[in-house]
C-alpha cells in the first residue's frame, strides 16, 4: 500500500500530487541518487553513517544546499513526522532521493540539489533471519566496473533491474553481479560475504560494489569476534571454496545463501552477525 504523504524539499505533500515536471533531471538523466534506511520507529540506528556517505556523493556531484544532510536533528525531525502522518510506528524503510535542479541538458545550469523523502512499512519488528535461505547464481550479461559513483546507489539502476528480471525468469531468489574481470562485485541488492578457512573475505570497493552501510558494520563486527577479514577480488574458485556465503543490505541486514548453482553452504557465522545486529541496534 503506497504511503499517502511524502516530503519534497521540507514540504508534506500529499502522493497523489503531481511533483515532476517534463524537464526533471531525475527523469531525463538519471542526475542524483538515492539513499535506503531502516527506521524501528524513532529510533534510526545507521543515520549517522547514511549521512556520511549521502554527504560523499553529494560532494561527487558537486551538489549545493545542502544544509539538511549536515544537521542530523533536522532529518531525523522530518523522517519521523513523515513517519507519524504516514501512521509509521514499528519499523518501516526510508527513501531518500537526491537530484540536481532542473535545467540545461547534459551540462546543467544549476548545482542547487532537490531532495524526497519516503516512508514505507515494513511487516517485521527487527532484523529477521530467513531460515530457508537464498538459491542464487550468476548473471553476467551486464557488468559492473568501478567509477567515482559506483559506490553510491545512483538513479542508473539498470544493471540492477535486469539481475533482478533475470532471477525472477530463472526462479532464483538473487544473482552475483560481474565486473569486466569477471569477478564477483555484489548481487542485486547486496554486499557479499564468504567464509573460508575460518576467514571472510568480501569483494573491494575498487572492484566496483556499493559501500554499503550494513557492509561497513558486519566488517566492525567480525574485527570485534576476531575474525579476520579481507576486502580484495573474488573470483570463482574462491566462491567455490567458501563453506558459508551471506549477504548484507541496510533493510535486511543479514540474508544466508542456501546455495549457489548446486553447492550447499552452512550459515552459523551468518546467524550470529544478525543476532549481534538486533542487539546492538534494535532497540
């Protein structure tokens, strides 16, 4: 059920208003971003590293005006009485999206920033771990390669979409995401994690993946178990040697892969982490 107010710019209005205009650069050129958060009510555990990176693109974009992502008080004010109008009370996911002003073509005529917010319900109470588990392979027929913005979940997600096409036509619950070397970079939705030999190893940002915020918590967590951990490329042959593979997202936090292709993997480190993020974070 679509929520029935937004924020544009500061301003509730209602989502049934029109917003856009023709020369929207959101709607021409894919020109901003977007950023996913997990509320549990008033308390929104990862802001402050969501501002991080929102303030990291939007220094990338060369963006303007934006004293709203400086002041974590004024978000927060306005997520949640977005929040309350919208009858959000348990936990529910924020969107955040962030565009340049309409404008010229392809070189724009002002770097002012626009910004939404949206708030949408979600039918759990905290991080919830799926005991069934992910079937996943590999979709390869559009590349991810590294660029200033790849660590950003920019408005050109069309890799994405497609992965996600391609899992929904083979009955799969995700795929892994290729660069032009052919190896791992993330999957539809998430960061990646394999455990082999009592070690993790997750793919680099320099291969191309988002820096995904839930990415950057599990890899504190796992130096707080002492439980070594390495950011560098992943290819096949590693996958193929891992005894558990999970995969990291701010909306889901933790999600085990049952199995990729026709191996089988365990999921006790995985279980674990999810279990310290509740701790830690839900509240």
């Amino acid at each position: 059920m679509e929520a029935e107010f937004f924020i544009s710019n500061g301003v509730l209005k209602r989502s049934n208003e029109p917003e856009f205009k023709i020369n929207n650069r959101a709607f021409l050129f894919g020109d901003g971003f977007f950023e996913s958060i997990i509320a549990f009510n008033h308390n929104i555990p990862f802001l402050d590293l969501h501002l991080k990176r929102i303030n990291q693109a939007i220094k990338i974009f060369q963006f303007t005006n934006f004293e709203i992502f400086i002041n974590p008080t004024l978000l927060k004010e306005q997520i949640i009485f977005l929040a309350r109008k919208n009858k959000l009370y348990k936990t529910y996911k924020i969107r955040i999206t962030i565009f340049r002003e309409s404008g010229g073509l392809f070189k724009p005529t002002s770097n002012k920033l626009n910004y939404i917010i949206q708030t949408q319900k979600l039918n759990v109470d905290k991080f919830e771990f799926d005991r069934r588990g992910l079937k996943i392979d590999i979709y390869d027929e559009v590349k991810i390669n590294y660029s200033p913005f790849s660590k950003f979940k920019t408005l050109n997600s069309l890799p994405y979409i497609f992965a996600q096409q391609f899992a929904l036509e083979h009955n799969l619950d995700d795929v892994f995401l290729l660069n032009h070397k052919n190896n791992i970079v993330e999957t539809s939705n998430s960061n990646v994690f394999l455990l082999v030999d009592n070690k993790v190893f997750t793919p680099s940002i320099d291969c191309g993946c988002v820096e995904g915020i839930s990415r950057h918590i599990i890899i504190n967590i796992l130096y707080d178990l002492n439980i070594p951990i390495t950011q560098t490329s992943i290819n096949l042959e590693l996958v193929n040697s891992a005894t558990e593979i999970f995969l990291s997202n701010a909306i889901k936090g933790v999600q085990k892969v049952l199995a990729f292709q026709a191996k089988r993997y365990s999921s006790m480190l995985s279980s674990k982490i999810l279990k310290l993020l509740n701790e830690k974070f839900y509240i």
